[in-house]
C-alpha cells in the first residue's frame, strides 16, 4: 500500500475514522458488510428449511422452530438484504459519483440511516435469540395481533426502525439526483441507474412511512387490543392486509428497479453500446413506480376482498406488467450488433435477462383473477417471487458487485474462478426454484412444515439445487475477500467504461473529485460504428 | 435564496381567513345536512390547508418541484383511501 | 420415477379443466416469450461477440416502431388473460341456485363441517358426484383457507365474518384438503380429504354416518330457548322485524343507506345488532357475541333462511 | 471550491444549492409524514364509512369548544411561526426569537390542554383497551373511533412535541444571531415542519369532533 495514492480507504484507519465517517463511499462500505452479514443468516434459515423439506415428515425440526425459520428467513432478507441492499451499497457508492457530486446531500443523514438500520437489525436478532416469531414475514392479523406468543413486538419494531433508514436514503437520493447534478448532465444524459435509483426512492418515500404506521397499530393492537384488526371486537383484519400491501407490493420495486439499473449499465457497457431505447427505459422505471402503487389488491384475491376490487387491481396487475417486458425487449435490442464479451458481471447481466423474464411471465399467472384461486399461496407464488428477488434481485446485486469491485476496492476479482461462480449460481438457481412451479401448481400450500407423500420427488430436486446454490453464493464470498489484498491490481478503468465513476481512481479519493466535471455527452457514448439502422 | 417577503397584512389576511373557515365550519356541523355535513366540512378544511400551504409555507413562490412534491403526497393518499374504498365499497354487490 | 412426478393434480370438478386450460394458455405464452428473449441473447452474444473485425459495436438509438410494437403487443395478450382470468374467476365466485349446501368452521387446527341433515365430519368431507356444494364458511379463530387442489378452488376463512366457496365434483376418489393460509403451529396439520362418492353411495353414507341434528332444527331450538320471538313477532308491539322471509332481502338501514339481507348482515345483526340498525327499530338488542357459539350462529342462519315467508307482508325496517 | 463561504458545506456549490437541497429535502420528509398520517386516515374512513353511527356518538363525546380552542391555537401558532421567518427575512434577531417564543408557548399550551382532556376520557373510561366503558349502543365500533381518536391525536401531539424541540434549538440559534436575510433555510425549514403539524390538525378537528354535532 505504500506507492497508492491517497484513496478514501487509506486516508485514515481508525474506527473513529470509520464510525464516524461522513463520506459516502465509506457508509456504503459499512452497509455492504451489514447487509452480507444478513444474507448469510437469512440464507441459513433457507438451508435449514430446504433440509427438513426433503422428507414429507417434517421430522428435523419442530413445526414451531419451522414456522420461526421462515418467518425470520423473509423477514431477514427482505428488510434487511433485499430493499437496502443494492441502493445502500451499490447507489450509496455511486449516486454521487455518478452524477458527479463530491457526496449525497446530506452526509449526516446518511450515516444515520446506517446507524438506524443496525439498530433495527440489532432488534430483530434479539428477537431472534429470544426465541424468533412465527407470524410469516406479512405479519397478518388476527393471528400475529391476538394469538401469536411470539416476539412479534420486538420484530415488528426491527422492522418499524429499519424503515427510517430506508427513508433516509431514498430522500437523500431524491435530494442528490434532483440538485447536485454535474454541470450539463442533464435528466436524459443520466446514466439509467440513476433513473432507476430516481424510481426507487419515490416508492421509499411514499411507502414506507405506510407500513410504520401499520406495524405501530398491530403493535397498540396486541399491547392494548384497540380493536382496529381484531375480528373478535369488531375490526377487519383485512384492513390490515390492504395497509400491509399497500407498502409490501411496492416493496417488490424497491428490490427489483436498482437491480434494473444495474442490468442497463452491465449490458451497455459489455455490448459497447448505448442502450437501445434509452428513454424508453427511463421511463419505464417511472412508470413502473407509479403504477406499482395501483396494484396491492392482487394479493388479496382471495382475502375476503370485493370481487370488483379484485377486477380492479387484476386489470391493473396487467398493466405494471408492461413496462417490465419494454425493459427486458429493450436490453435484448442492445445486443443486437454489439461487441459483447462475456465477462462475469455480464454473465450475471444475461443471466437475470433469462430468470427474471421467467419471473415476470409467471407473474401473469397470478394477476390473472380465475387462476390465481388456484395458484394463490401456494408453492407457484414462491418459486415466482424468488425468481424475481433471488434470480432477479440477488443475480443483478453480484452483477454489480463484480461490475463495481475494482472501482470500490481497486483490486480485480478471479476472472476465472468469478465465471464459474456464476454458472454454478444460474444452474442451481434453477433447479432451486422451477420445480416449486410444478409443485404449487400441484397444490403444495406455502409454510407447509410437513406435505403429502406425492410432493417429495419434486421437493427433493428442490433441496438439491439450493445445496448447489448455495455452494455458488459462497465462492464469491471467499474468492472477493481473497481479491481484497491479492487480486490484481485495477486501473482507473478497467472495463473501458462510460460514466463518470469511471473517471475517478480506483478507489476513488475522499473528494471523488478534484474538479467537478462537466458533461458534454449522452450516457454510454461507447464510439459505435455508424451504421445503417435496421429494424 | 432569501425568499418572497410577504407583506405583515399578507400574513394577518390569512390568518383572519382562518379563523373565519374554522367559525364557519363549527357553524355548519351543528345544522342538519345529510350528507352534504362531510361535504362541507371537508371543503372548508381543504381550503385552510391550501391557505396555509400556499402562504404560510410560501409554496406560492417555490419552485416547481415543490409543488410537484407537495401535489404527490395528496395524490398517493387518495390513492391509497381511494382503492381500500373500492374494496369496502362494493363487498355487497355480488 | 416419472410416476413419482406428476405435473397436473387430479382434476375433479366441473371448471378444473378451465383452469387448467388458462393456465396451458399461458404456459404456452411465457414459452414462446422466454424462448423467444432467450434466443435472442444467446444468438446476438454468439453472433456479435467481441472478436476481430468486430472491436466496437453499431450505432443503433432505439426504434419507436419496435417501442410500439413491444409496448401494444404485449399489453393486448394481456388483456386477453385479463379477460378470460375475470369469467373465470366470477365462475369460480357464483354458486349456481340448488346447491348443497355445507357448513364449515375452521379453527386452529381442524375443519368442521356440517351437512344440511346434521351429519357432522371433522377433516372429511363427503360429497355426491354430479351435485353443486356450497360451502358457507367462518372461522373461531384466525384466518383459514380452504382449498383443494383437485377441484382448482380456494377461499380464505375469516373469523367473523362468512365467506363461501363451491364446486361440482365431476370424478369420484379422494382428493386433498389443505388450509392454505397460515394459521399458527400446526397449519400443516390442518388437512384433510373430500370423498367424492356416487349419489346412491353417498346416500347410504348419510344414513350410516352419525346423525346429529339438522342445523335448521337446531337453530329453532336455539331460537326459542333464546326467546328471540319476544321481540321478533308481527304485531303492533312487536320490538325487532319478523325474520321470516327477510333472507336475500333488501332493506333500509336506520342511516338512510340500503343493505342486502345476507349471511354476513344476519351475522353481524347478532353479534353487534346495533353496528347497522335497521331503520324504524329502536337500538335495544342485546349483543349476542360470546354468548353463541359460531356453530350456533350457523344453525339460527339457517333455521331463519329455513323459515317461509309469510303471506301478507309484515313491517319489516322499510319504515312503520 | 469556495470553501471560504461561511455556512458552505464542502460537498455542495454554493448557498442557493445547499438550500434548495435542505428545503426539497423538507418538502420529501412532510410527504413521507402524509403517508404515516395517511395509514391512519384511511382506516379512519373506512370505519367511519361503514359505522357512522357509532363514530357519530363517539364523536359526540368530544369537547367541541375545546376542539376549536386547539384549531385556533394552532393557528396562531402558525402565523407567529410564519413571522418568526419573516423577522429573520428583514433581519430583526429580537423579533425571531420572541415569536419563536410565542409559537412554543402556544404549542405548550395545545399539548397542556390536550392532556387534561386526555385525562378527562381516561377518566371517563374512554380509552380503548379491556376497561374500555361505553354507555351507548354498538360499543365496539365506539371503541374503534377512540382507538383512532387516540391513535392520531396522540402521533399528532408526538409531532407537535417534536416540533417544540426543534424550535428550541431554532430559539437559541436565533438568539445567537445565526440567521440572517440571506441565510436562514435552517429556520424556514423547522417553519415547514410546523406548519405541516397545523395542516393535519386541521383535518383532524372536523374529522374527530365535528362529525357527530348535527342530530
């Protein structure tokens, strides 16, 4: 280390240095290592389920610790990996440097926000080690509210708090992107992670203060028995499923839209092109978090909700469809008279193109009014949202990470080792999640402890694949770590990419840069050859 | 950046509306009108809030955003009041 | 082993095989949609990768025809699932006229049903081929779902509060049971089995099975022992509307607004009779919540449904 | 960089940057608290639709003379808050904090208020929970409209409770000359928060305490 330039991760040592750190890229890295540190509990509660599911029995553990496990399992990983993962690592790291800001508007804000995340986090691990909740992660009444012994307080607390950081950021975003753009980078010369940040912190915003609200009311529901969910004194606990959507269907955009903007960068940057349709996919990320707001009601088909509503929110359903399959259409064209190499963010680029079509078609499946009576919690909306969230969500974040890790850390990663790494995550994603398709289709209920005999060839397929998923997740944990001091050593650019991050050392200094940089092209100017347009 | 400078009687003008909205929406609950009760007092208290939103909060002279901003959150709360509505609203037709 | 790997469940009543046909109709959609995109990537990444003579990559802005195209296309398939998910779904909702029909209470962790005679089943049900059911559901506790695969139905159970869920079995055999919604510990216990018999076998079953007393006759004991007739008789001093013939009518709340005498109403009527008073009538009745039993509720529902409206009508909250 | 400008955080441009910034920022936070206040409205309708009876009499249990003394407490409260920023406008540092001083008493004074006559319903066994004591008919239905009726004035006093505390600091800083004509977006900050407070008041009072007045 002694001939690197000053850098934002040299200029100081300390843990004050690092507690206390006001920088950006720092409290990125503060979150990267919270957020993997989640991941790998969330993801040992998966393994301990997928093991007791390869006997019908439910002979491993106990129904009880088996409803905990995949209470804390979503609970884990959706609050606590999934929504701040990739904006409080991957957009704390390059929002700023993106745009060409020296930081996020509010610097302190966003320390804070690190600090109430682990102190959410901290919660919920008591509540954990106290003993864990059963609710499942939708926390629905009047089970969680009146008949649940469980910790539901202290986790719906965790949860509660950690939506303040999820404000925070998606504010300081807002903030950032709206005022401290670089001298001539106008909204349609952003690069499309930043459209989609943009998208993402609108839906933080208006979302999550819901879902405090609705946790603080469960909360004064199961203190004090206000009656406002609790059937036995007059409430409609599905009021409470209509203010839990409201928030947790748009929660699903919060994951996914960042992961988007991540695939737009990877494929213009491996296909040496501008994306194809560029405005068209800015605005789709928009109109994704609209009318992503318009369509909580399909979870509810079943609930006890009005038929109309149900035709309603059905037929809206549809239409958020749409500017997804523009999106996925859109990526495909911007191969089209490329110069792809494949590399492995770009691996994991084509990989979520595959998974997350898939994701996305079978989400029709279940807006579809008269078959999701068939489908409707069962094993079929399972394997569909984790092929948005773990093969969509998950796939994007390590594309990303690969994409970005020479820029955070200035070290490459195995090229080799990264590529096989990320087959081995495709193919034993695959095996996880398509045959729980085939059993909810079969009629395998979801958080089933034990099952019938005729769903076990299907569940032990299921149980194969995750144990080569998670072999797959682990390989890039130890070979990153190893890159940390023995990888090559990266130069400012090493991809040979567009965007203004590039323009910085790797790692970048404190400042990000000395000069603010003024813009005078479009995002990804790779120099294509002009040819006649076809199509 | 300093801002608009609302002139003093600007802001006891408003004020004085206020309180004027607030006697006559007190007035209006006590008579009987139906449904035009939660009509009417609705109205009066959208209005006070435009005033004090528009004045006191001097979105009249802020930026376009602000009132983007300002607009957005009303319309995400009617959305979400709006379609619970249509749940609530229409269980008994079938 | 394919045996062991089946890829439909049985399908046994009459609108499984419409489900099942949406669900090949969309299966046969995402097909064509996945394979076509994954074409597409893997053939432009084989035909365009990096190599000499291709170092840099064509200029190509976008297309609004392709925009268009990919934007209308997509959003009209949908609208035909939309579609064709909608009649279904209102299928699958109404229930045709002469059912059978059926109580079930769930609760943590066990279905209880009870059959228009009286027999009494727990975590079975018995149905004749050929015969549309109609399921009127509630729970004691929390959220339930009631669903078998077979028949391609499901519906949510909520305490308090009614909801109903039917089919008509087209297949005789034994088909699953499960509660689908999460209820607590033992949700996975929660399962049972419909046997869908021929009708002269369910015949000898009713008549082999335990016979309690019918619901409606139960409900007309409750009804008396209740002394519900004080209040409720014809008659200038009568305190409550005459409930016979009220069911599936619609009257005028106290409020103004109009409601439909249904299950749900004559429910709510009884255990906060007072939450929506019929208009005309002084809020004087008791409430019955925790004092009846759900099961109880359900046999006074259908004693009163039981009940033949009388011949000259009666004053019934359409004012005095 | 100018990093000479006094008040110039390092990672912004200039002043008018570092403000707009701070007021966008504000405006983002009031719609998020619209939201968390939405959640509540929302059930509040949807009970209110389904029962009026029930949220008629619960209303009528309220104080209305009360409910307007509040309304036009926090009015004024607004105004004196509305020329506290207007003082630091034409830069008179005494004219700040003195109606910094009245808008905090007059919140004071809405939150003393505001806990006698919580005090007053706990008394009279209104708060919702097991002791929960209701005269009239439909009690459970009652009970959800003082569920709500806590649940909101209560989040509502936790805001205005907030607010005082942030006037505070806004009262020192003022005293110590901090804000002048061209740079005092911290105090018209804390001024949006207030008025906002003002805003769901004013909602709150037709909705909690005029509803059940007519018949």
């Amino acid at each position: 280390m002694t001939n690197t330039p000053e850098n934002y991760i040299n200029t100081d040592f300390g843990w004050k240095s690092w507690l206390l750190t006001l920088d950006h890229k720092r409290i990125a890295i503060l979150y990267l290592l919270s957020i993997s540190f989640f991941f790998f509990v969330g993801g040992f509660f998966a393994v301990l389920m997928r093991i007791e599911l390869l006997t019908p029995q439910g002979d491993l553990v106990q129904a009880e610790t088996y409803n905990k496990l995949f209470t804390m399992h979503g609970l884990v990983l959706i609050f606590f990996f999934l929504i701040p993962g990739i904006p409080a690592v991957l957009g704390n790291f390059l929002v700023p440097m993106m745009i060409g800001a020296r930081d996020l508007a509010f610097p302190r804000l966003n320390l804070l926000s690190w600090y109430i995340f682990v102190t959410g986090g901290l919660f919920t691990l008591y509540a954990v080690a106290a003993g864990g909740v059963d609710t499942g992660w939708t926390f629905y009444t009047p089970y969680s509210s009146t008949y649940s012994n469980t910790h539901v307080i202290a986790v719906g607390l965790g949860a509660f708090i950690t939506g303040f950081s999820s404000i925070l950021t998606g504010l300081n975003f807002l903030v950032t992107i709206h005022t401290m753009r670089a001298p001539g980078l106008s909204w349609f010369r952003l690069p499309l992670f930043i459209w989609a940040q943009y998208a993402t912190s609108l839906i933080m915003l208006l979302g999550t203060p819901v879902i405090a609200i609705t946790i603080l009311l469960l909360a004064l529901e199961r203190l004090f028995r206000i009656g406002i969910f609790d059937p036995s004194i007059g409430g409609d606990p599905v009021l409470f499923q209509h203010l839990f959507w409201f928030y947790s269907h748009p929660a699903v955009y919060i994951m996914i839209l960042p992961a988007m903007g991540i695939i737009s960068e990877i494929i213009a940057c491996f296909a040496r092109k501008r994306v194809f349709g560029y405005r068209f996919v800015a605005f789709s990320s928009l109109a994704i978090a609209i009318l992503g707001f318009f369509v909580w009601g399909h979870h509810m088909f079943l609930s006890g909700q009005s038929v109309y509503a149900g035709l309603v929110f059905s037929i809206l359903s549809f239409l958020v469809a749409i500017p997804s399959a523009v999106k996925v259409f859109n990526w495909t064209a911007t191969l089209y008279k490329g110069s792809i190499s494949l590399t492995t963010p770009m691996l994991y680029a084509l990989g979520f193109l595959g998974l997350f079509t898939i994701g996305g078609l079978t989400g029709l499946f279940l807006a579809s009014l008269g078959l999701d009576v068939h489908v409707h919690d069962t094993y079929f909306v399972v394997a569909h949202f984790h092929y948005i969230m773990v093969g969509g969500v998950v796939m994007a974040y390590l594309g990303g990470i690969h994409f970005w890790w020479p820029k955070i850390f200035g070290r490459m990663y195995p090229e080799f080792v990264a590529r096989f790494a990320a087959i081995v995550v495709f193919i034993g994603f695959n095996l996880t999640f398509f045959p729980q398709f085939l059993l909810g289709y079969l009629g395998m209920p979801r958080r089933y402890h034990a099952y019938v005999e005729e769903f076990q060839v299907l569940n032990v397929m299921s149980s194969a694949g995750a144990s080569i998923l998670g072999f797959g997740y682990l390989l890039p944990m130890i070979y990153l770590v190893w890159s940390l001091r023995s990888g090559k050593r990266a130069g400012a650019n090493p991809w040979d990419a567009k965007g203004l991050e590039w323009q910085t050392p790797s790692p970048p200094p404190t400042t990000n840069f000395a000069v603010t940089p003024v813009v005078t092209e479009e995002a990804y100017a790779y120099g294509e050859e002009e040819a006649a347009v076809a199509g | 950046m300093s801002g608009h400078l609302v002139p003093l009687k600007g802001y006891l003008g408003i004020f004085l509306a206020l309180m004027a909205l607030t006697a006559v929406t007190v007035y209006v609950a006590f008579l009987d009108l139906g449904p035009m009760n939660t009509v009417a007092a609705m109205t009066i208290a959208a209005v006070k809030a435009v005033l004090v939103v528009l004045y006191f909060m001097h979105v009249r002279w802020s930026s376009r955003l602000v009132w983007i901003f300002a607009a957005a959150g009303v319309f995400w709360l009617m959305i979400m009041i709006g379609l619970t509505m249509a749940d609530y609203g229409t269980r008994d037709w079938l | 082993m394919w045996e062991d790997l089946p890829l439909f469940p049985e399908s046994a009543s009459s609108l499984s095989g419409e489900v099942d046909a949406l669900y090949v109709f969309l299966i046969a959609v995402s097909a064509f949609f996945a394979l076509l995109i994954c074409a597409l990537v893997v053939g432009f990444t084989f035909k365009y990768r990096r190599r000499p003579g291709n170092e840099r990559a064509s200029r190509i802005e976008g297309s609004l025809a392709l925009e268009l195209a990919w934007t209308l296309i997509p959003l009209a398939i949908t609208m035909v699932i939309f579609v064709w998910g909608a009649r279904l779904y209102f299928a699958l909702s109404l229930a045709p006229e002469d059912c059978l029909e059926i109580q079930v209470i769930g609760k943590q962790w066990m279905w209880k049903l009870q059959h228009p005679q009286g027999q009494r089943e727990i975590n079975e049900l018995h149905i004749p081929l050929g015969r549309p059911v109609r399921l009127t559901m509630t729970s004691e506790d929390v959220i339930h779902s009631f669903f078998v695969p077979a028949f391609r139905t499901k519906m949510d159970v909520l305490p308090n509060r009614y909801s109903s869920v039917w089919f008509e079995p087209t297949r005789t055999g034994r088909y699953h049971l499960f509660c689908a919604e999460y209820c607590g510990t033992k949700h996975s216990e929660m399962i049972g089995t419909v046997h869908v018999l021929e009708p002269h076998e369910y015949e000898r079953w009713l008549r082999g099975a335990v016979a309690g007393e019918a619901p409606a006759e139960a409900g007309r004991r409750l009804y008396e022992a209740q002394r519900c007739d004080t209040c409720h008789f014809a008659g200038p001093e009568a305190r409550g509307p005459v409930l016979a013939g009220l069911f599936g009518r619609r009257v005028q709340l106290a409020d103004g607004s109009t409601v439909v005498v249904d299950e749900n109403h004559l429910r709510e009527s009884i255990v906060a009779p007072n939450a929506r008073l019929t208009a005309g009538w002084q809020a004087i009745m008791p409430t019955y919540a925790g004092l009846l039993r759900e099961e109880e509720i359900l046999q006074l529902l259908a004693y009163i449904k039981s009940l033949p409206a009388p011949e000259v009508e009666p004053r019934n909250g359409d004012g005095r | 960089m100018q990093a000479d400008v006094p008040g110039l955080a390092h990672h912004f441009e200039d002043l008018e940057q570092q403000h707009e910034a701070g007021r966008l920022g504000m405006w983002a936070f009031l719609v998020t608290e619209v939201m968390f206040f939405g959640g509540l409205f929302t059930g509040f309708t949807i009970y209110w639709n389904a029962y009026p009876d029930a949220f008629r009499a619960g209303s009528h249990h309220l104080d209305v003379r009360l409910g307007t003394l509040y309304t036009a407490v926090l009015i004024g409260s607004s105004l004196t808050m509305a020329l506290a920023i207007r003082a630091a406008q034409v830069g008179r540092r005494r004219a700040q904090v003195g109606w910094l001083v009245t808008t905090m008493l007059l919140g004071t004074t809405f939150l003393v208020v505001k806990g006698f006559e919580y005090q007053h319903k706990w008394a009279d066994g209104l708060l919702p929970g097991p002791g929960f004591a209701w005269e009239g008919p439909d009690a459970p239905h009652a009970r959800i409209f003082f569920s709500f009726y806590f649940a909101m004035t209560g989040l509502h006093a936790l805001h205005m409770l907030i607010g005082i505390g942030v006037l505070l600091t806004m009262c020192v800083k003022a005293a110590r000359g901090a804000f002048t004509p061209s740079h005092h977006a911290g105090l018209e900050i804390s001024g949006l928060y207030w008025h906002f407070v003002d805003v769901v008041w004013i909602f709150l009072f037709p909705l909690l305490y005029l509803i059940g007045r007519h018949g």
